[in-house]
C-alpha cells in the first residue's frame, strides 16, 4: 500500500514531509529527477514526456496514486495525463487544486459557480513554465470572481536550490518579490506556486513582510491526500517499501535532501 510522490527534484520532499507526518503509517515512493531539473524551463511535451516516465517507474514501485508533487508538472501535463495517456486502475493529483480550494475558503471537491473571496489581490510566485501555462488563473477563475493575480516567473531559484546554493537562492528571490512590488506594490496573499520555493519560505515572508499571508502547498495537499484515499481506499497501491529514488547522482542528491529539509534523507538510483 504505497503512494508515489514526483517531483523534478527537491522540491517534492516538502510535500513529502508534510505527507509523512499527516500518514506516517501511508508507505510512500518519492521519485525526484534531479537528472533533467529544472523543469520550469522546459517546454510542454519535454514535461509531459520526463513526467510520464518517472510515473510509469512509480508504479513500477506499487504505486498506483501518484502525487505530482511539481506545480511546472501539474501546469504543462497533467491535464494531457489524464485525457490521453492514463490507464484504468492508475491514479495522478496535482498539486493546484488543494491550494486555490484553501485561498477561495472552499471545501474538497465544491463545484459550485465561481464567487467572491476575501482575498483580492494576490501574488503567484512560480517557475516560468507555470507562469506561462496561466493554469493558476484558470482554476482559480473556475472557482472565484474579481481577484487580481500579479504572477513572477522567479528564474533561477529552482536551479540555486539543486545546486545546493542557499545564499543565491536567497538573493534571486528577494529580487524577484521586489520586481513583483512593482507591478502589485500591495499584495495580500502570496502564493509559492513550486514546491521548491517553501524551502526559501523565511526569505519570501522576509522580503514580503509580515502582513503578506503566505500560501505553501506541503500541509494542503497532505489534507486532501487524506481525504482523497479516505473516499478511494482502493487507490493505495500494492507497494509495501518507503524509498527515495533519484534520477541523479544518489550521494550527490541526498546530501542536499539533507541540507534542505534539515533531517537525514538517503537516495538510490531510480
Ligand atoms: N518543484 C517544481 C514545481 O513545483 C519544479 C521546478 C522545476 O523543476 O523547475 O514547479
């Protein structure tokens, strides 16, 4: 009874952590490939193509469910995922649609018309691929009305952070909140769309300031994942083995792993 967790690289174990924590008894596969990140940068069918094979491995682990734990793989080739290439028995989330739910203060699976929300003015920092891909705006405008989203392409801080450069990392998002004041001078929520960017969550909350709620996946899709197997018990898949896999160099990754989330994290060879 495993779930398979995917990401490019890094960025997904935020997700994991958080998952492991809400289900520690939930076996989980996380498959990172670190080899081809980052992804932001790719096009569409370069995505679809990377994110279809590290899949396919997932199952090969057990794992039927699958988190896409990669806003970049959620934006360009989820939805092609789904339509075109799926097999029965087999299961792949997203990670947008927990976020926007928790922003638009809705409960799982409320399909009701769109309304107005609290919130009205809001920041979507995310690798350019999501960005262009305007996925956000359009599962937001399924669900909310009058909200004004001001989007960052934030190059650059997924590559600093598998390169395992903190200090660059840092300076590249404080630069990138500051080129987003320009154009929204006032924000009232920011979104870290890439599970990369809640590893540099105090370096976003610190160029924002206080007053900005700022909104991270890791806890939100945890919650839904719980939810979602409560309601598809039968999607937890017959993998039995927790692992971490990775495209890239096993040694060379885990000790970033452990250099980011702050705990000891060993990888193998995909
Ligand atoms: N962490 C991923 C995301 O959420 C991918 C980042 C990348 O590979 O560019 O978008």
């Amino acid at each position: 009874m495993a779930v398979g967790v995917f990401d490019s690289g890094l960025g997904g174990l935020t997700v994991h952590k958080a998952i492991a924590a809400r289900m520690p008894e939930l076996p989980l596969v996380y498959y990172g490939d670190n080899a081809h990140a980052p992804y932001g940068v790719r096009d569409a069918d370069d995505i679809f193509a990377l994110t279809c094979k590290g899949v396919e491995r997932l199952w090969d682990e057990g794992c039927d469910l699958v988190i896409l734990a990669c806003n970049t793989a959620s934006a360009a080739a989820l939805r092609r995922m789904q339509e075109t290439w799926l097999p029965p028995g087999k299961r792949v989330l997203g990670v947008f649609v927990p976020l926007i739910e928790a922003l638009t203060e809705r409960q799982w699976g409320d399909n009701s018309p769109p309304r107005e929300v609290a919130v009205k003015h809001v920041a979507l920092f995310a690798t350019p691929a999501t960005v262009a891909s305007r996925a956000f705006q359009r599962e937001l405008a399924f669900r909310a009305i009058g909200v004004d989203v001001e989007a960052q392409p934030c190059a650059g801080v997924v590559d600093a952070i598998e390169q395992g450069d903190e200090l660059l990392a840092e300076a590249l998002v404080a630069s990138h909140v500051e080129a987003l004041r320009r154009r929204m001078p006032h924000p009232q929520a920011a979104i870290l769309g890439c599970t990369h960017y809640p590893l540099m969550q105090a370096a976003f909350q610190q160029a924002l300031g206080p007053d900005v709620a700022v909104y991270s996946q890791a806890s939100l899709v945890a919650e839904s994942l719980a939810d979602y197997l409560q309601r598809r018990p039968e999607f937890v898949g017959p993998g039995r083995r927790p692992a971490f896999l990775t495209t890239g160099d096993p040694v060379k990754v885990s000790g970033k792993a452990t250099q980011f989330l702050r705990q000891v994290i060993s990888f193998q060879s995909a």
